[in-house]
C-alpha cells in the first residue's frame, strides 16, 4: 500500500488554542530527517493514491462479509462515515458538501466493488485471497485511517481548487495514477468532479490551523542557507526554525513549494500560512502582509569569478556593454538588477539551484544576491568570489503572515524570543559553515 503522508495528522481532535510550548527558543532539538516538500502535484498525486488504496482494500473487504454472509450495503455506516467526513471538513475549514460528496463516490465505488466479486463468488465459488482479513478488528482500522489521511491531504490540497486549470490537472492525473484494473473512465470523472469541487470555507488562519493540527510553510525552496531542496525534500535554516516553531505550537510542520514570483500571492490565496525562506521584508510586501520580527539582515552584493575580482570593483564597472548579469525570476535579486542596470545584458535564470554554475560555466559574469548567500556560495564553489566590498539595500530577513489572521499573535512572541535567543543566528552558522 501507498506510504501515507509522513505527518501526525492531529485531524482527530482540535488541538486546544492554549497548546503549551515543547521547545524552548534557543534551544537546538535533534537533528530531524528532511521533510517533505509538497507542491500542488504531488498533492494531488496523494490524494488519488489515497482513493485508489481504499478501493484496492475492497476485494478484502467483499471477501470478509462473504465468508460470514453479510450484506455489502451498510446504510448506517455508510451515513456515519459521510457525515463524519463532511464535520471533519468543516473544523478544517472546507466546505462540507463537496466533501461529503466525494466520500460518497468513494463509497458507491466500494459498494459496487464488492457486488461484483460477490456476484462471481455465488456462482463460481470463493477465489479470492486467503486467509481472510477480520473485517472490524483488520480492514475497517485501515479503511479508517485512510480517512483520516485523505482528509489532511483535501485540506492542503483545497486552495489550489480555486485556480482556473485546475479540473484539467485532474483529469491528467486521475488517468495516470487511477489503474483500469479498478477504474472505469466513468468512475474516474465521478473522482475528479468531486475533487474539482473543492472549496476552502474561509482564508484560513491560526486557529484552524490548531483545529487541523498542523502549520503550512511556503518557501521556494531555491535560496540556501535559508531553504533549499533535494530530491523531494527541503532543508536549511528556516526550515528548522519553522519546526521548531510548529512544535512550539503544538502542531505538525507541513512545507509546500512556491516562487519568488508568486510568493505573496500564494500566501494571500492560503496555499500555505507562513512564507519562509530568505524573506526579505519589503515595503511591497509589508503593504499586503505582515511580518515577524526580524531574523536576520543582509544586503545585496555581487558574486562573480574569483579571476574576474579586478574587473568588477564597483557597480558602474559591472553596469557596462559585454557584461552579462544573471538573476532568479521574480524576487528581490532581479528587482535589484532592474533597478541598477541599464547598459548591462540581464539574464532571468529560472533554477536558482543551478544559476552559480551558469557562473563558473562563463554563460553570465555576475549576479546580485544577498551576502549570506554569498558567504555559503563563495565556500561551496571556490572559483566564485564576492566582488564588491560594499553591500546595498539592506533588508531584515522574517517569516510572513497574511494580515489578520491571527499569525503575529500565535508566532510573533515565540519567533521574538527565539531571535533574542539567537537560535536564528546560529541556524544561520550551522548552514552556511564556519
């Protein structure tokens, strides 16, 4: 069976808004596993997963009410677990009717399921796999669970619904990851009409945050020491930060991808509930959200090749015909560039992952970045070299909340004292290196 979200999953029971604090702000926990970061993708990919491993269970299940001669239809049960589905939705902030609508699909689905292979049993005899799992004591725990995760995965999965291609996404992957073996054209656009009606209730906030038992972080994820990723999972200084401040809370910390370009948008549209990553606190930003107490501060400089350190000594030398700048889309380093070239070529490099070695490869000269990013590149790549001695536009480094909804309130006082602790300080040191 499909591996279940690698969360706690607190969906059971509201987590009390008084949750005490596990962590002390300057303390430093034991070293976690990366977790995962989630995109509206792999999101999706889950949620079918999901669907698809509980009708997978229902041969088991028509095989345990055959050997004892039950009815497959449960009306009663069938009504518990709807309605429970759909109460669930509303302390997680979803609408309960799509909700509700969606666990009935499932429940048709495992119905008709089940008649089909009882069908053949009754007349050609029992075929099915031995021995029998004990319906309430084995299947039901399982069928039970997957509840529980599908509906955690609805609640990230939900604000991408809004978006305008979203049914085409999954119709696409309903036809990828939903077998024909279990599944009828019919039965996956039933799925996927369900899934498309998806709704938030509301634009989210702290305390449905405790009532979920868990806490979203968006991040790009393409911005070390802050947040970065590897192969499906993120890490950096942010993101242990953001841990501990989710244990701080009570509440399980979740990591879902954005862009620079999108960062506050995403925010805004409740994809997530606090953006993390090298933030940089901006007065366009500020305009729309607000912010926590400054974490750190660093100004914008140049990194280019060592061999190119004369070359490059001030901004007017950069700034000339030949030279090639190259930026990530949409944050504050392009709009640094915009903002100081005008004779020099620009480059928009989309992998900020990958841009230094657009750098060492000679397909641009410079780039403008933060100098904590500059002091872990200079160390990973020792042809890289910080080229101005001066730093511009200094900005304070924060986690963004959008406004009112209860964020500054629920983090601000835990994020303060971690800062005075200088936890954030020393996250910092850990990721960039001595």
């Amino acid at each position: 069976m499909h591996a279940l979200l690698p969360l706690a999953w607190l969906l059971l029971a509201a987590v009390p808004a008084s949750a005490p604090a596990t962590e002390t702000p300057g303390a430093a926990p034991a070293i976690l596993p990366d977790p995962r970061l989630w995109d509206e993708g792999s999101l999706l990919d889950h949620v079918l997963q999901l669907v698809d491993d509980r009708l997978a269970l229902m041969p088991l299940v028509a095989g345990a009410k055959w050997q004892h001669r039950q009815p497959i239809a449960d009306p009663a049960r069938e009504a518990a677990v709807i309605a429970t589905a759909g109460e669930r939705a509303v302390r997680l902030g979803l609408e309960r009717a799509p909700v509700e609508a969606l666990f009935a699909v499932q429940i048709r689905l495992a119905r008709e399921a089940q008649a089909r292979l009882t069908d053949h049993w009754d007349s050609a005899g029992y075929d099915g796999i031995t021995p029998v799992p004990d319906l309430a004591r084995d299947l039901r725990p399982q069928i039970d669970r997957l509840t529980g995760d599908l509906l955690g995965a609805l609640y990230l999965l939900a604000p991408y619904a809004n978006t305008p291609d979203f049914a085409a996404k999954v119709a696409t992957a309903a036809g990828r990851a939903l077998p024909a073996t279990r599944w009828s054209s019919t039965d996956r656009q039933a799925l996927a009409e369900g899934l498309v009606a998806l709704r938030p209730a509301d634009r989210g906030g702290a305390d449905r945050a405790r009532a979920a038992g868990l806490v979203r972080f968006g991040t790009p994820a393409d911005y070390a020491p802050f947040s970065s990723s590897t192969a499906g999972t993120v890490r950096g200084a942010d993101v242990e930060l953001a841990m501990d401040l989710a244990r701080s809370l009570g509440l399980e910390a979740v990591f879902v991808r954005s862009s620079w370009r999108t960062l506050v948008e995403d925010l805004l549209a409740d994809h997530f509930d606090i953006a993390i990553g090298g933030v940089s606190a901006t007065p366009a930003r500020l305009s729309l959200a607000e912010a926590s107490v400054p974490l750190s501060q660093s100004g914008k400089t140049a990194v280019g090749r060592c061999a190119d350190a004369g070359r490059f000594t001030a901004l007017e030398r950069i700034d000339r015909s030949g030279v090639t700048v190259i930026e990530n889309p949409g944050g504050t380093n392009e709009a640094f560039a915009r903002a100081h070239l005008a004779a020099a070529r620009l480059v928009v490099h989309p992998d900020n992952q990958s841009v230094f070695e657009e750098l060492l490869a000679r397909r641009a000269d410079v780039m403008f970045t933060d100098e904590t990013e500059i002091r872990l590149v200079t160390r990973r790549y020792p042809q890289l070299c910080r080229l101005l001695g001066d730093s511009y536009e200094r900005a304070d480094k924060v986690f963004l909340y959008g406004k009112g909804r209860g964020w500054a309130a629920a983090a601000g006082s835990w994020l303060e004292t971690a800062a005075a602790a200088g936890r954030p300080a020393r996250l910092l040191d850990r990721y960039v290196g001595p």
